[in-house]
C-alpha cells in the first residue's frame, strides 16, 4: 500500500455493488466503511479484485456458473483460544506444529497476538464439513476425533477449545476462468 496515492486502496470497505456504464465505460462503486457504516459512491477508473475464491466480484462479471469450487478432499479447521488457557503455550514466533502417519494431515499453533493462540489444522475427509452444516460442540468433537492420535499438547489445545471459537472449512480450489478476466475497467486477479 507504501507508495500509492491516497484514496487508491480501500481498506476496512466492503464492496456492496457495482456497475459499468455500457456508453462511457465508468465504474460505480456502492462501498460500505466497516467502521462508520457510511456508503459513499466512488468512480475509480478501473476496479481491481482480489478478494479469494468466495468473490462477489467474479459471480458478478461471469455469472455464478463461472464459480465451480473444486473439493480437495481435506477440511481446514481454525480457532483462537487465550495462551493462558494451555500450561505451557509456545514462546512468542514460536509455531508449534505436528504431522499424522496419514497424508495431509497437520496440526499447528502459535501466538499470532498478544496472550493470543491460534489453530490451524487440516485433515484428510471424505465429506466437506461447513460451518454453516455443524452445531459449535459437533465441531469440536469432530477435531476431537480426527486428531485422537496426535500427542499430549494437541490434546491439551483441543480440550481448551471454546466451541464458538472453531471454523470447519472445507479445502476448495475453484475452475480457471476461460478466455478474458476483465470486462471493460474491472478485472479479477486474486481469486481468477
């Protein structure tokens, strides 16, 4: 962001809509400041995407059916709990981190903020878990199960683990967008 001019990057907006003039070719742009709730109306000269496989920009240049998510067969699971909660958290820059017998299998933590532990963890499954699909405590048994063979400090970190804290995602890639990534001034990078 160092070195761009000011207005340039948005950050701490979300885009709420936007449309291309067919005659003129001027973007219009609905954002949302996340803090102040304000929607102000910008015209950039171009507008550039980059925000990940569960875009709104890409669905709305290309159509839902440009947006095919590709299952890898692994479930991603996230959470934060305090440091204080574990007898021995790791020293601070310190990742923690363990592999299972089976392929793909991971298990990691660390302090990524101040009296903060973060999880991350991944496995192989034959199902896509979702947030959206799960209770908070089926979750948390869940990675229970899954990790039941990882040794005494994973343990330790999964019974600390607040269920409303924890995030079961499913591993996605999403198809190569065929022929263009723009129309007009609109381009999708990050996430084509």
């Amino acid at each position: 962001a160092n070195g761009l001019p000011e207005g340039v990057l948005q950050l701490g907006s979300t885009l709420e809509s936007f449309q291309v003039c067919e005659k003129d070719g001027i973007v219009t742009l609905t954002v949302r400041n996340r803090t102040s709730q304000e929607t102000p109306h910008i015209q950039p000269r171009c507008l550039i995407g980059a925000n990940g496989i569960h875009s709104p920009m890409r669905q709305a240049l290309f159509g839902t059916d440009a947006v095919t998510k590709l299952y890898h067969g692994k479930n991603m699971y996230r959470a934060i709990l305090p440091c204080s909660s574990l007898k021995n958290p790791p020293p601070r820059g310190v990742n923690v981190g363990y592999q299972g017998d089976e392929q793909g299998k991971l298990f990691s933590f660390r302090e990524t903020a101040s009296g903060i532990l973060t999880v991350t963890a991944m496995a192989c499954c034959d199902k896509e878990s979702t947030n959206d699909a799960m209770e908070p405590q089926e979750k948390k048994l869940e990675m229970m199960r899954v990790f039941e063979e990882f040794p005494a400090p994973v343990q330790e970190v999964l019974s600390q683990l607040h269920p409303q804290s924890l995030h079961v995602q499913p591993i996605q890639d999403i198809g190569v967008l065929e022929g263009t990534w723009y129309k007009g001034p609109v381009i999708v990078i990050g996430e084509a």
